[in-house]
C-alpha cells in the first residue's frame, strides 16, 4: 500500500495564522498534486526495476483517483490493472542451430536484475486482442487439440491445439516489491511538502 503523510488540516491553520480561512484550499490542492506525482511515478519507479516498455505499463494501468476539495478533504487512489503478457517484458528467442526449421529458445525476464531464463515448451505467435489491435505473445503447448467451432474450417477435420499464454505480473503486482513502494512514498511526500510550502506562502502574501 501506497502511504502520502497528509497533515492535519489545524496544523495547516497555525501555519496560515489570520489566513487560517485558505487552509481547505491549500490542503486540497496540495493533496491533489502530491497523487498526481504518484500517478506518474508509478511508471516512473516500476520500469526501474521491471523489463517492460513505458507504453505498455502505461497501457495496463487504471488509476482511479477521487480528488480532495476544500469542502470535503477525503481522498483516495485505488490502481489496477490485469496481468501483462510475459511477451511485454525481456523476451530473446534464438534458433538452436542455423537453418529455417531449427527449433527456437525463447528465453525471457521480468526483473532488470535477473538474466532471461530458458522457458520449454515455448511458441512466440501473434495474437488479436478484443480490441482488435495485434501483438506477439508466448505460448505453452497444451497438447490438447479442438475442432473450431467458428470460422472457415468449422465444419472440417481440422483441429486447433490449444495454446496458453504465459504472462507475468500485473501493475498491482509490482507495487508490492518494498523498493518500489517506497521509492514512490517518498517522491509523493516531497511533493506533498513543496506544494504546501508553495501555497501557504502564496496566500500569507495575499494570493
């Protein structure tokens, strides 16, 4: 869990002295710009530690945030995000030997300070998702095969084995590894601080 050490509001007001009144707005928007800069360093802090490119992490997070306002300072950020395909992070597929029907090692990693492990029984094959868009994944045979039951060989004797994808970790996931977590406390907390230092001094002069 991701932890902003929000002040209280009272402290706030000893600070503001006679422009106590403005506290509720400093505070709400300090707030809201501390979870911004969490937001961003999600991907920020994740792709240090994790092989997977700035695009797809970005794509498989949802962030729903409820911002705070000067009437109602409650808060709160909730992430998710379904698991990534083991194809988005290190994947490097070699022939074993020269020649077009040599058999292909696929090796793959998930954390930048590991080396790609050899995963057996591995196919890389393109896949479409719901959304029509195309990407390679990796696939372990099942050894079971299926007649289709839509499409052009539906009514024929042929039959399609089934292959499951190998994935990796979700966003979720990856904000359980300890340093992940606290290098994004910590750059929210910063944040958190600087915005009020910049908003109490705006209003004690007036602004």
């Amino acid at each position: 869990m991701i932890k902003i050490d929000v002040p209280e509001l009272e402290e706030i007001e000893q600070r503001l002295g006679e422009f106590k009144k403005k506290a509720p707005v400093v505070l709400s928007r300090s707030m809201n710009e501390s979870f911004r800069n969490v937001r961003k360093n999600i991907s920020i802090e994740s792709r240090k530690r994790y092989a997977v490119k700035a695009g797809d992490l970005k794509n498989s997070i949802k962030y729903h945030y409820k911002k705070a306002s000067k009437n109602n300072l409650d808060s709160s950020a909730t992430i998710t995000g379904k698991r990534l395909a083991l194809s988005k992070f290190k994947v490097v597929s070699r022939p074993t030997a020269k020649g077009k029907k040599s058999p292909t090692i696929n090796r793959a990693k998930v954390l930048k300070s590991n080396s790609p492990k050899v995963i057996l029984n591995t196919i890389a094959a393109s896949v479409r998702a719901k959304n029509g868009k195309e990407h390679t994944g990796l696939f372990v045979r099942g050894g079971k095969f299926n007649r289709p039951k839509k499409g052009r060989y539906k009514d024929s004797k042929a039959r399609r084995e089934n292959l499951k994808q190998l994935v990796g970790p979700a966003v979720p996931q990856m904000l359980r590894n300890k340093k992940v977590i606290e290098a994004i406390q910590g750059e929210g907390n910063q944040k958190l601080q600087e915005r009020l230092n910049h908003y109490i001094k705006r209003a004690l002069e007036g602004r």
